[in-house]
C-alpha cells in the first residue's frame, strides 16, 4: 500500500470557488479509484489560495485483476444443430479476442446463451495514475476559469506546478507545457524558493517550515483562536460570521492576527455601515462588548509575519479610515435628501430593458401588494403602501451606491431619520428578507407583503419576455425569489391563492409581455412547483408524499404543507403501507376518463357492496367537514375506517364486471372513496415498499 500527494500549486484562488473545489477533487479521485479497481484507504483535499492538496492513503500499488463474463448470442446462434460453431460464434469469439474453444453456454432467463469469462490482470497504479490526475486537472468544473499566456488550457488562475508523488516515485505526466515532478514552493514571501519532498510524509514539516499551514481546517482553526485572542485583549469578542471565517481561511497561508482600532467618531454611523464596512470591503473582524455593541476595534487575519507588525496594522488602521471617512460623508449628505426625492429619481434608472424602470417597477409591485393587504391584513393597507412607495428609494443614495449590501438597511434608517411609522421603516428593511438560504424572515406584515409583490413582479415579467431559468443561468435571481415567497408565505401563514398572485402580476405586466400569458402563468405556477418540491424534500420530506400532496393542489401553499405534515405522520406508523396498498388499489382501478354517476343501490349483488356503500356515505360528510376545516390527519384516519369494508369489497366483488350498468355503478361507489382522498392527496403517487 502506498500513499499518493497531488499538489497543484496556482496563482490566488478565489476564496469562494475552494470548498466546492476541494470536493470536487475527493470525488473524482474516489469514483477514478473505484472505476480502475484501485482499492485505497483514506482521501482528503485540503489547501491554500496558491494550492490544491490532495492526500491519499492506502493506495494499492496494482488494481485487483479483473474477471468478469461477457454474454454473447444465444446458444442456438453461436452453434448449429450438430454443435458446430456458426459464424456467430466464431465472430463473438474474435471480438473478445479468445478462441472458440473458450466458448461456454450457461441458462439464463431468457434461455441459454453463450459467454466468456474475460480476464485481466491488474496494472501498476504508477501507470494509472498519470491518465488520473491529468484529468482530474483538466476537468475542473470551476465557476469561471481563464486561459494564459500561450497556453490553451483553462482553470481558475494560472498554474505554475505540479507536485505528484506516489510514495517516493514522481508520478510524470504533463499538461501544456507544465510537468509534474517533487518540487514544490512555499510561502510567496517568506519562503518563495523551490523544495524537493522525496515522500508524502516529508510534506507537511516541509510545508510548516515553508511558513504555509496547508490543511485548511487547521487553518482555520488557528484564525479562530488568534481572533478571539486579540479581541479579548481589548475586552471584546469577534463577530461569529462563520462566512467570513471560511473566506478568509482561504485568503492566507500562514494566518498572523493583529487588533487595530478606528476613530470613536465613527462609531455615530449606523452600526451595520460599519460592520458592511468591516467585513464586505476589508474582510475585518468586528469586535463587541459582552452586550452586542460595536466597539472601536477590529481584528485583521494578516498573510505574513515582519519583525513589526504595528506596522501592517496601521496600514490597515489608514485602509479602514479612509472607508469609514467616506462612508460617514454620503450618510451625512443622504440625511439631507428626503427619500421621496430618492424615490422619483428612479424614474431615470432602468430595471431591465424590456420592463421598464426601477419607479415603474415600483407602481407596479405597489397595485400587488395593496391587493394583498386587502386579502390578508386590511387593517394595514396605508402602512404597506407606504412602504411599497419607498422601499426602493435608497437605491438612489450614496450610500447604497457605494455599499450595494446596504440596500434596505440604509432604507430603514433614513425611513427612521425622517419620521416614518416604525412598522413601514421595518419593512423597508424586511421586504428583501430572506436575502440567502438560512437567512432570517420578514417579521412585519408589511415587510412581507411587499417583498411578495416585488418577487413575484420580477417573476412573472422576467417569463413574460423569455427571461426564463436555465441550469446555469439566473441573472435575476428568479429561483431565489420564489423561494422566498414560499418560505414567506409558509412563515406568516397566508392563505392566499398563488395562481391569483400570478394573474395580478400579470395583468400589470399586459403591456410589456412579448409571450402568450396563459403560457407564462402555466410556467410560473410549474416554476413554483417544482421550487415547492425541492424545498420539502430538501427539509426531509419522503419524495413521493411531497408529490402526491403537490399533484392534489399547491395554489395555497399553507394548505398544502398542512396536508403534507399529516400525510406524514401517518406514514410513519406501520399500519401506512397496507392501508396504502388498499386504497392506492381504488385509485389505480378507476379508468383516467370516467365520468362518476350517482350509486344505484338497486344495482348492488352481495351485502359487501351495501356495506362499503353504507360505510362511506356515513363518513363522507364528517369527511368533507374535516377537510373543510383543515383537520387533515383526523380525516385521514377516518377514511382509513374503510379500510376493512373495501378489502371485503375488492375479495368478494369483481368491480370490471361485463355488464357496463354494475361495472359503472362499482366505479362510481370507488370513486366517491377516491375524491375524498384526492381532495388531500393522490395516492397515485405515494410508493410503497416491496
């Protein structure tokens, strides 16, 4: 067994693209190991922004032999009747590159056929290894990637070396005009010259004497302590951005924190300007005191260790100044500026071509969300019309157009400034929540109906003029909006119906469609619904009831959930599946096109026919009440009642009986069990186990 090391050493990576990258690489050398019958041990990708690292232990030094049976033609083809080989056989035979000799005949279900036991003996991983990795390389589903200089190859930066050994064998292969070999480089300042590793285990002490933590856990690990380090030395504790972590774990190689301090002056700007400041633009750590509040300091994760780092500091200190400085300018000048004002000079700014400017934007989601107030809180119609006209407006502020991630928060604190009702200054604010997945959610009323409105607004209008989805592409962040809307609506509890939202959108967008409208709507209700499945599912839900539930109406979303918790909960109890393989059994019998006519009891032949029918008749009403109600599970387990009857039903009646008046009179009585079920969920859909 031996140990493999594959370092691609790069220019900077983007921080964001490593994780996925790091992933990627564990993946693929796994599947490869396993497709080429490489037994190994453990697999780890690890690294900095000016490296890759992959670690492989275990590693088996030849792939196990391989011995499989290749079936060919039938044994009647590849012989004639005297068991002479027919040109069949012999063709078979040279394909597989063996004699007829080698021809055997074995049973198989579908008869007797021919085959051949094929063997292979395995290969020195040294020489698999090459084809691997430079695939591996070659292969790397970045982002964005780049080409440079002469070279035709792309990745995310340049590459500058290959490290790959095989224990102390240097694994050759070459790309462009960059060969592999056991030569590696440390930290681009404080150790930049070449290193020879003869063995992977030599890498690490190598590396740390190259002043470069390669594995990024313990990179990690150690920025964390260092910060909580110097921020307590100034009697604060760091902002826990666990984002913020990960990001700067992969700007440095070798982490040195130091504490620097800004004026208190600045500390009159609205707190979230400063920690936007801090964190967005700087990658700074912000420092608190034990009660949340923003101290004059900050905790900067350096790439390098000088005898002084106060100097470093204070050029970090003069970096920060000079932001804050200007971001204490736009907010003093946007103060003075009502956000009316703001408000109108949208009319200038384009939102997308096709549909019109940010203010008509505006007008529009406006219409939408007082429709929604009238539906859901009337009581605060003014409150969310206010907050529709305004809640754009710091787009046109300094601020925000220096700080684009203040959107909102700038907007809620000019709202306050000015004197608007605290619950429309809020919304300002909450109507883009939530922003990212896990992010929080709107709290007011007014908050989240009109982030409502102006989601579903962009929607409908992106469908309208052909600006649908794609895999890859999403520039309006369509996926993300309806999310929200489904996470908003679920979170507040409103009973609304989504195919009504859609209409209204629609018909404010009349105008600027390019597209027949009912063909939109049909594709915004279907892009909701397959957000919807992926979301329950996502969250844990068995695939098949989120589907089943789906297929039996989403248009309120809040009804649907309730149904699908009960269907749940059912499920989890060991009476589910029988109970399933009865009724799915009504369900499936009923033919897709027939049309339900009323029970003649006169047409029944045996008692279990009057009992079923008498069964549901006494249920369906308390049924129907139920469901009316939103009592999902107790109507559930009420139908489930039937249960009994219906298989004395099914035992004893024969429903397709050849006489079509009995044959239809069965079906009518089976398809009154199958609407009261369908009302909840189709149970075409629920899969049982075998």
């Amino acid at each position: 067994m031996g140990k493999l090391l594959f370092e691609i050493g790069t220019e900077e990576i983007p921080a964001r693209f490593m994780l996925d990258a790091l992933k990627y690489m564990e993946d693929f050398i796994k599947k490869s190991f396993d497709e080429l019958r490489i037994d190994y041990g453990k697999v780890r990708a690890t690294g900095t922004p000016r490296r890759l690292v992959l670690m492989a232990e275990d590693v088996a030094e030849v792939q196990r032999d391989l011995e499989q049976e290749v079936i060919g033609p039938p044994a009647r083809v590849a012989f004639d009747a005297t068991g002479r080989v027919t040109k069949a056989g012999e063709g078979f035979a040279r394909a597989q590159g063996v004699s007829v000799e080698d021809l055997k005949v074995k049973q198989t279900e579908k008869g007797e056929y021919v085959y051949i036991v094929k063997r292979e003996k395995g290969r020195p991983t040294i020489e698999l290894l090459p084809d691997v990795l430079s695939k591996m390389v070659l292969r790397f589903p970045w982002p964005k990637s780049m080409r440079w200089g002469s070279r035709k190859i792309r990745f995310a930066r340049p590459i500058h070396w290959f490290l790959a050994l095989f224990d102390n064998e240097v694994v050759k292969f070459k790309i462009a005009d960059i060969e592999s070999s056991n030569v590696t480089y440390g930290h681009r300042f404080l150790a930049p010259d070449p290193m020879v590793i003869n063995h992977p285990d030599e890498y690490p002490e190598a590396m740390r004497r190259a002043y470069v933590i390669f594995d990024h856990e313990e990179r990690k690990r150690i920025i964390k302590e260092q910060v909580e380090e110097q921020a307590r030395k100034v009697g604060g504790r760091p902002d826990e951005d666990e984002d913020l972590l990960n990001e700067v774990t992969f700007l440095v190689e070798y982490p040195v924190a130091t504490c620097g301090r800004f004026d208190e002056k600045f500390l009159d700007l609205p707190q979230e300007v400063l920690v936007t400041t801090m964190k967005g633009h700087q990658k700074y750590f912000p420092v608190f005191d034990d009660e949340g509040k923003l101290l004059s300091y900050f905790v900067v994760v350096n790439n390098i260790i000088t005898d002084d780092m106060d100097v470093i500091t204070r050029g970090n200190e003069r970096v920060l100044k000079a932001r804050l400085a200007d971001a204490k300018f736009f907010y003093e000048e946007d103060k003075e500026v009502p956000l009316e004002e703001m408000f109108e000079k949208l009319k200038n700014v384009v939102f997308q071509e096709k549909l019109g400017t940010s203010y008509e934007k505006v007008m529009r989601f406006r219409q939408i969300a007082l429709k929604l107030a009238e539906r859901l809180v009337p009581d605060k119609k003014e409150k969310i019309d206010r907050c529709a006209i305004l809640c754009k407006a710091d787009l046109e502020s300094q601020m925000v157009n220096e700080f684009d991630e203040l959107q909102g928060v700038m907007g809620r604190e000019y709202a306050l400034l000015q004197g608007e009702d605290k619950e429309v200054a809020e919304g300002i604010y909450e109507h883009y929540l939530p922003r990212f997945s896990g992010d929080r959610l709107p709290e007011t009323d007014t908050g989240a109906i009109v982030g409502i409105a102006d989601r579903i607004d962009t929607i409908v209008g992106c469908f309208g003029i052909g600006l649908i989805p794609t895999g890859s592409e999403d520039p309006y962040g369509m996926r993300r909006d309806s999310l929200g809307i489904i996470q908003v609506i679920l979170h507040k509890g409103y009973r609304l119906s989504l195919s009504e939202l859609v209409n209204d959108a629609a018909r404010l967008l009349e105008d600027r469609m390019e597209r027949p409208a009912e063909d939109v709507k049909r594709e915004v209700l279907d892009f909701f619904r397959q957000r919807l499945y992926h979301l329950w599912v996502s969250e844990g839900y068995r695939y098949d009831l989120v589907e089943a539930v789906i297929e039996a109406g989403f248009d309120d979303i809040v009804d649907a959930k309730k149904r699908l918790d009960a269907l749940s909960r059912l499920a989890e109890e060991p009476e589910f599946e029988p109970l399933m393989t009865t009724f799915k059994r009504v369900v499936n019998i009923i033919p897709k096109d027939f049309t339900y006519t009323d029970v003649d009891e006169s047409l029944f032949e045996k008692d279990v026919e009057r009992e079923l029918y008498q069964a549901v008749k006494g249920v369906e009403d308390r049924v129907n009440a139920l469901i009316e109600e939103g009592s999902y599970e107790e109507a559930l387990r009420l139908l489930a009642s039937l249960k009994e009857k219906v298989d004395a039903f099914f035992d004893n009646v024969l429903v397709m009986e050849k006489d079509e008046k009995k044959r239809r009179n069965r079906l009518s009585l089976l398809n009154r069990i199958a609407r009261l079920f369908g009302k909840i969920a189709d149970l075409k859909k629920v899969v049982l186990k075998k």
